[in-house]
C-alpha cells in the first residue's frame, strides 16, 4: 500500500511541476518495485475461469447440470466427482456460473494470503514472496484440458502446506491458522473423490503428532470430520447418502485402472522420468529435512511422495498428453513449492550450488518427459485476460447466447419424435433433454462406459429396471469407448435393457427403447465349462442363438502389486465368426462377472435384432475366440483362465 501512496502523492507533484523527468524516474522505480504484485494480480487473471466451455458433451459438464436438479451423490449419482465437482470444471451452466467464479476468485485470494504467511513464517521478509506465489498459481492454468480449472489442482498444494507449516515450526501452529485450511482441504474432498486419500492422510499425520509431540487434542481430525458432515448438508446432499458416496467413490478410484487404462504414444520414457524425477526430488527434500526435524523428516516427505504418486497415477494410467501434461505440471509445481525451503535449510559448504544444479537438471530431463507427450498450453497467456475483458464489458451476454444457439444445434443433430418420459439421454449428449424440454432420469454412473467395475454395473442395471425408472431410453447406435468389446462395456445393464426394454424405432443416430409392459425373465443355463491360455483357441458352442460367458482373468500375487504402484497391461478378445476377425479391449472384472458374448452387438442392424424392432441383417454369431495379452506382460496374470458358457433365455 506504501508504494501505492508514493505513487499517487508523486502524481500529483507531476501535476504541480512542468518537468516530467524526475516523475519519470519515480514512476519507473515504483513500477519495478510492484512488478511481482502485478505478477499475482495477472496470476489472478489466468486463475479463474471467467469465460467457461459452452458445450454439453463432456460428463463433466453434468456436474453442473446435476447440483440445479438436486440430484444425490453416492445414489443418484457415482462419479470421480463429487457435489461441489463444479467449482472446478470450467463448464457454463446458468444457475452454477456465478458460483463457481465467486468460488474461483474467493479460492485464489485465500491461497494467496496462505503462501505469503506461509513464506514469512518460514522463509523470512528479507525477500518477497509474490513471484514465488505466482509461479505456483499459475502453473495449472496451462493443462491443456479447457475443462479443468486450476483450483482442481490447489489441494496439491494446500495438503503439503499444511503438513510443512505444522512439522517445521518449532511450537504448535495457531489453531486459527490451521483450522482454515482443514475446511477447504476438506471441502476438495467433496470436489473429487480421488483428494479423499491424500486429503485425509495429510490431516491424520498431523493430528497423531499434534497427539504425540505436544500433547494436545487433535483438534484438527474433529475439524475434518465435523466439516465433513456440515459440507455434505450444505451442498443439498441427504446425510443418509454420506456412506454411499465414500464406499461408490472408492469402488470408482480402485476399478478405474483395469476399465479406463491406456498407453501413451511415449511411455516407454516419460513414465521412468516422473518416476525418477519424483524419487530425487522427495529423497533430497528428506534429506534436508532430517537436518533440522530429524526422524519427523518422514512424515512431510511421505505427505511429497504421495502427492506425487496421485500426480501420476492421475497422468498415467489413462496416459496422454491431457493427463500427462497436467500430471508434470503439478510436479513442477511441488518443486517450486519446497524450493525456498531446501534452499533455507541448506546450511552446509557448497550445498546451496549442488542444490541448484540438482534443481535444475531434473527441471530440464522432467521438462523432456512431458514434452515427449504434449505441450502446455501457452495460448492461455492472452486467451484468458481476452475472456476476462470479454466478461467485463460484454456480461454473460454472449454466453448464454452460446448455450442457447448449443442447445439448438443438439435438437437439429438429434431430431426426436415424441417419447414417453422420463427420458434416459445423456449416453448422447446431457443437453438433450433440457433441449427438448423432457422430464430426466440418468444412469448411476452418467453413461455405460463408467460402470467398469462388477458393482456400478449391477447398480445401473437395478436403475434400468426398477419401474421408476426412465420410460425411454436413446442408445447410440454405433461405437464402443476405447476399442473394447460391445457388450463387455456395463455388462450387467445389457440384460436389464434386453428384458425390460424394447426397440420401438430409429431416428438419425439413434435407437430409442421404450420400457415394457411386461418385462422379460432372464435365464441363463450353463452350456460347458473350458480351461484356456493365451493365445488358445477357444471353440464357443454352436446352435445357440444368445451366448453369456464369464472369463475369469485373474492378476497373480505380483500383478496385484504392480497394479497398486501402475496399471494393469490390457487383455484383449481377438474374436471369429466364421467370415472375418476382429480384436477388442477386455475389460477383465466385468469379463469375470459374465457378459454377452454373441452375437456381436457392433453395429445398428444388430442392435435392432436384439432388442426386437426388426432384422434386416442377422447379427454375427461368434464361433470361437482367443484371449491375448500385451507381449512381454503374461506374468501379470495367472496362465490358466476359465471360461463358463451360458445359454441366454428370455420368457
């Protein structure tokens, strides 16, 4: 504010004077002396996402959609995200817009206000920490997902904070410090489910040594878990529903990786870089740290390393470059985090020119890493000061009349004729509905492609035939997500739609199902039993129309422990039907549990035949198949897999 002041009294001694030298001079010795709090004031900027994404495509745009319809998380709904998701997807959505900007811009000032008292009570006030400041907060702004706003990305920094600021004080932190960050760190629990365990491990340390080392109540774990409840109520969520959400939030984090894995174009090296990279720079803050806290040293070093490894489990099991980008990025960010304080407690000779050059030789091999697999995005520099004098000058004016003209372009892509409601129809777009003004239900996991595990597909399937269920349900009529095998996308639901469903008609991409009258009873006789390897040919039995089978593809003792630290390798279908052969993706829980194996349900012409609308084209029968394993992998799963046949009845 000083500098401020000086600023306004040499204006107006400039207005007095006739010489504009000596003003000049002043004013140039002002502005470098504020050019770090311009810094965080074009932080600020680049922060909040003033000018969010128009579309209602992307799932993530449903978490928007699902807080102004009062819909209930952990039943209603079962996704990464939880019911305050859309303060950090950058998706425009009238009735949420002008919370998520409050929450954005309320977000930045606090994490602001912490990393400057942070730095003083650590660092010092010889120096100032806005360019510090700045660096973290504007780092997440270059991911290249639009989706994601970079307060997704402050609970990275917010957990190890609060670790740091209460290990390496030498008396207990104020409680009234602290107590700030548990609510905002617990809030992010409720932002994604994937913050629950580094959230709540982070708070758990600290409260066992706040036991431990001073004696005292760990007020910080009843915070937590008072927060907790308090969040839930205030989001609009039924208390009743708080188990479901935490229990079907971790069934979507543990079955994430064998259903949505992929591989990146260049895993082969940015995989060991992260991996390399986050075991030096966690080992040396370690070291310097038990320089000046001793064995406690493990406790904010195994906080780093945890965040970490979320960072990249979070880039790499569904690698590419819009995970793996933002995956380095954060890395960058916890090394610009530690940095003043590997500095600050490097006291012995030389340290402080071996600690630069270890610093910024990891900078530059990670930098390598992610450039093999994208680039940031840097039109975010001028696109988001655009948007933001865009919002100040224009209003929402333009955005709603892009939602508007969005909303028109889904009822000409997708014309509908009349339909019994409600309506299941956001596997197509979540628009849809509110395009054409329809009463709305949606699966439990938003779309069939989320229910990868066992469970979510069982759940979709009791919401598919429970009588209060959708009317109607549209189902595209083409495609499988990743390559995987048609029916092995939610598994269990394929019979729920088979017997309580019917094809009624077609209408551009389209096929809509309407509910029965009386739904169908599902049987499944056992045809045969089979012992089978990779890569053996396995002969399915003839003369039967519909076809279940269940694989049982088990992960030996050491593809378990692969799988917690990576990800499994894919397991793939390679399918005949007598006239051509085609390869799937597997995904292997649901294989276990049993899906639909013929016919192959690919195409519209054989989706019309099997929800009973009309056949111009007999759907294609598979007369055998072979299981196959990424090359070099086969350790990670037992060598012998047991494949049961069931004939599929409906009466």
């Amino acid at each position: 504010m000083k500098y401020i002041k000086n600023i306004i009294g040499d204006a107006a001694e400039f207005s007095e004077s006739n010489t504009s030298s000596t003003f000049k001079k002043k004013f140039l010795c002002h502005f470098v002396r504020l050019r770090p709090y311009l810094l965080i004031i074009f932080a600020f900027v680049l922060f909040v996402p003033w000018y969010p994404l128009v579309s209602t495509l992307d799932y993530e745009y449903g978490m928007h959609l699902f807080v102004s319809k009062g819909w209930q998380y952990g039943t209603d709904i079962i996704s990464t995200y939880g019911p305050l998701g859309f303060i950090c997807l950058s998706f425009y959505e009238n009735s949420t817009y002008l919370i998520m900007i409050i929450a954005n811009i309320g977000l930045y000032l606090f994490m602001v206000f912490y990393l400057w008292r942070f730095w003083r009570s650590m660092i010092g006030t010889d120096h100032s920490p806005a360019v510090w400041i700045a660096a973290l907060l504007i780092l997440p702004a270059f991911k290249q997902p639009d989706q994601w706003a970079p307060a997704l990305f402050m609970p990275f920094i917010l957990i190890n904070l609060l670790v740091l600021w209460h290990f390496l004080n030498e008396k207990p932190p104020s409680s009234f410090l602290l107590t700030p960050l548990v609510i905002i760190l617990t809030a992010f629990v409720f932002v994604k489910g994937t913050f629950i365990f580094l959230i709540s491990i982070g708070i758990a340390l600290v409260s066992l040594d706040q036991m431990f080392k001073w004696r005292r109540v760990p007020w910080l774990i009843l915070v937590f878990i008072a927060t907790v409840f308090a969040l839930w109520v205030l989001s609009g969520q039924k208390v009743a529903h708080l188990s479901s959400y935490f229990l079907n939030t971790v069934e979507v984090i543990t079955g994430y990786k064998d259903g949505m894995s992929l591989s990146g174009r260049n895993d082969w090296a940015s995989v060991p870089i992260f991996v390399l990279a986050s075991i030096s720079i966690t080992g040396l803050f370690w070291w310097v740290l038990q320089q000046r806290i001793g064995w406690r040293s493990v406790y904010p070093a195994g906080v780093l390393a945890a965040t970490l490894f979320v960072a990249f489990q979070h880039g790499f099991v569904r690698a590419g470059f819009t995970h793996i980008v933002p995956a380095y990025l954060t890395f960058f960010m916890m090394c610009i985090l530690i940095f003043p304080l590997l500095w600050k407690f490097s006291t012995e000779k030389g340290s402080h020119r071996f600690l630069r050059n270890f610093i910024v030789g990891i900078a530059v091999i990670s930098l390598c890493g992610m450039f093999l697999s994208g680039d940031p995005k840097w039109k975010v520099l001028y696109q988001r000061p655009y948007d933001f004098w865009k919002l100040i000058s224009q209003g929402k004016v333009s955005l709603q009349a892009a939602a508007a003209a969005n909303l028109q372009r889904i009822k000409q892509e997708y014309p509908l004729p009349k339909l019994k409601e409600p309506v299941d129809s956001y596997a197509i777009d979540f628009g849809l509905a509110e395009a054409y003004g329809l009463h709305s239900t949606i699966l439990p996991s938003l779309s069939s492609w989320g229910a990868y595990t066992p469970h979510l597909s069982w759940q979709n399937r009791e919401y598919i035939e429970n009588a209060t269920g959708p009317a109607t349900i549209l189902l595209r009529t083409h495609g499988s997500i990743d390559g995987r095998y048609p029916t092995v996308t939610d598994s269990l639901s394929v019979l729920g739609l088979k017997s309580h469903f019917k094809a009624i008609t077609i209408t551009g991409k389209l096929l809509i199902l309407e509910r029965r009258e009386h739904p169908l009873r599902v049987q499944l006789v056992k045809l045969e039993e089979q012992e089978a390897g990779f890569n053996d040919i396995v002969l399915v039995p003839a003369q039967v129309a519909d076809i279940f089978v269940q694989i049982d593809i088990k992960p030996t003792w050491g593809g378990q422990i692969f799988n917690v630290l990576y990800k499994p390798p894919p397991v793939y279908i390679a399918i005949n039907d007598g006239t051509q052969k085609e390869t799937f993706r597997l995904t292997t829980s649901l294989a276990r549990e049993g899906m639909l194996l013929s016919p192959l349900l690919d195409n519209l012409s054989a989706l019309q035949c099997f929800y009973s609308l009309s056949c111009p084209k007999a759907p294609l029968k598979i007369s055998a198949f072979r299981l196959q394993c990424q090359s070099g992998r086969e350790w990670y799963y037992h060598d012998r897999i047991k494949v049961t046949f069931f004939k599929l009845i409906m009466k």
